[in-house]
C-alpha cells in the first residue's frame, strides 16, 4: 500500500515484487515471458507490474515490460545493499529470505535502530517513540530474533549485525534517495545508458523552466568561468555564450580537453571557424571526435573543489537540465567515463 514516501514505497516494492523484478532489463520482456518463467497467472503479473510501475522502476508497452533507467539504477542498488549486507553479516546466499527479513526491518524500525546507540531500555524507547509498551516489547522481540539487538545491563544495544545493517542501509538510502530525486530527468535518457547511482546521491538537480530555459546552461558556464582545469564530453550546442567562454578560458591559459560528437564539432566549426582554429595552437587545449555521445559531461576542477556536471538532453538536442556533484566518488565515476571516451576518440588537429 503507498504510504506517500516515495523512497519507503520502492523498497517495498522491490521487496514484495523482487521476483518479477530480477526478470526485466531496459530490454522490452513481454508479459507472457513473465507469465511462464514464473509459473503464476496473468492477473498476478498484471498486479506485480503495476506496482512496479507506479513507483516508476519500469514501463509497460505493447512490446513488452522495460526498466527504466531509474529502474535498473534502484534495482542495482539494492541489490549491492543486499550483497554488502550479507557479507558484512555473515550470512551465505543460501540465506537471501534472512536479508531480505533484515532490509524490510531496517525499512519499518529506521527511526528505531537510530536511537539504540547509547542504550536505552524499554522504558526510555517508549517515551522516545509515543509508542505503547506492548509495541515495543513485540518489536524488540523482533529485533532480537533478528539478531539485530541484544539486551545488555544497561538496554538494547545493536549487534554487530545490527550496526551494519545501519550503516549500510543508511549508505542506500542516500543513493536511492538520489536515484528518486533526479527521475524526470533520467526519464529522457535512453534507459540502457552508462550511469551510476554515485553521481546521483547528494547531488544538485538544476531542471529547464518554460520561462528560463537556460538556467542549466547559464549555471554551468558560471561554474567553469571558475575553472583551472576542465575535461569534458559534449552533447549538443545548447547555451549561445558557451563558445565565448571556452574561448575566453582558453586564451586564460585554463587546461581542457574536449571530446566532440562528429556532428556538433562540423556544426561549432562552422560557426566559429576563426576561433576554433586559433585554440588549436595553444598548449593548453586538446580535442577529440567520437561518434555520438548520449549526454554532456563536464569534469570542472576550480581552486576549491572537482565537480561533475552530467548533462541531459532530450532527443531535439534541448538541454532539459544538468546533475551536478563533487562527491569524490562521484567526480572519480565521471573521470573514468572521460576515459571511456577519450580513449576510444580520435584526435582534432588544425
């Protein structure tokens, strides 16, 4: 049943229906695959997609049932949750029923298992939690049962099962939370594209408005109008100053490699002839070609901080808004899909 909490509605979406769930891709599965693998009705399968659907993880059409992106980024988080957990508990493949026990418990007792660190007895966690005693004498049964706590001389207190199903639930939590908050967004993307859910935990969501479309676009030329250094795959030619400002930081002396879409180096060269030929002879300036690229990606390094900026565009080259983070494990996923491209790039000389 939704609860209006769109972050506690997936997880438990993802563990009632997580069987129909491990069976769909960002390719289309059509119903009757799922019917037959599954070996239940029809109507089960229509109610599990539903659910699933409606807290956004996939998307019925007439050819099948495909992950979203936001989908199989929320599907691979969990389960990486699951797989961390069962290793930091202990506890073999054979026993997923028991993790997926600890992750609903985690999900319905997560204001509990916060206040357990110090002790607290019964008394202390029913005035903590308005609840009546007799609720929490069944919930620390639970628990212990669990393995989760474990009563002490001075209260409950979390094992050692019970500290690391905190620590890593809350670690979920955090990217799962940014999967859900950047979904209009990732809905344009083509739901097989190469993401990572580091980028998107505690990140700054900028979106297009109707009556400013190009605030993205402004807020990162403010961004790299600070830069030292700058590496950077492009989409699409989407803000009018963008090549007045790569040129301006250029003949700045700022260092930047730049991997160009075949289509969007002719167009930027035939609209800037002059000055793309002049960046050409300075030391501190590089570009390469590939093919096609299915966002925009901006490593921005500046006196204080790196940060990665992912931009998104929708299928006429619109920049519908940018992902931005400086998180370290997020600059090291965009430092290493510069890579992917630069390496399989061609040079651009004069």
């Amino acid at each position: 049943m939704a609860t209006e909490d769109p972050l506690l509605d997936t997880i438990e979406v993802l563990l009632r229906r997580g069987a129909v769930v491990e069976r769909l891709s960002a390719q289309p599965t059509p119903k009757r695959e799922l019917v037959d693998g599954l070996d239940v009705s029809r109507s089960t399968v229509d109610r599990a997609l539903r659910e699933i659907e409606s807290v956004g993880l996939a998307e019925c059409r007439d050819d099948g049932v495909t992950l979203t992106l936001c989908g199989r980024l929320a599907v691979a988080e969990f389960e990486r949750f699951g797989t961390r957990l069962a290793d930091r508990c202990g506890v073999g493949d054979a026993a997923e029923s028991v993790i997926d026990d600890l992750i609903a418990t985690a999900t319905r007792r997560r204001e509990l298992l916060g206040l357990l660190d110090p002790p607290l007895d019964k008394r202390d966690l029913v005035d903590e939690l308005g609840r009546s005693r007799s609720t929490v004498d069944r919930t620390m049964r639970e628990l212990e049962v669990l393995g989760v706590v474990e009563y002490v001389s001075e209260g409950f207190v979390p094992t050692e099962i019970g500290h690391a199903l905190v620590r890593e639930y809350e670690a979920f939590v955090e990217r799962l939370d940014g999967i859900l908050a950047a979904s209009g967004l990732l809905s344009v993307l083509d739901p097989d594209v190469e993401l990572d859910a580091a980028l998107l935990a505690g990140a700054e969501i900028v979106t297009q408005k109707s009556v400013a479309p190009h605030i993205p676009g402004t807020q990162l030329a403010e961004l790299i109008r600070e830069a030292d250094r700058l590496t950077c795959v492009t989409h699409a030619h989407s803000h009018p100053q963008a090549m007045e400002t790569v040129y301006s930081l250029a003949n700045d002396g700022v260092e930047m490699t730049f991997v160009f879409p075949a289509p969007l180096l002719e167009h930027v060269r035939s609209l800037h002839p002059d000055r793309f030929q002049r960046m050409f002879g300075l030391p501190n300036y590089e570009t390469h070609v590939v093919g096609e690229t299915p966002y925009g990606l901006f490593v921005v390094e500046t006196p204080n901080e790196t940060r990665v900026c992912l931009l998104i565009y929708n299928g006429d080259n619109e920049m519908k808004g940018m992902i931005s983070n400086s998180s370290s494990e997020a600059v090291d996923w965009g430092e290493r899909i510069y890579r992917t491209y630069e390496d399989r790039a061609e040079p651009v000389t004069a």
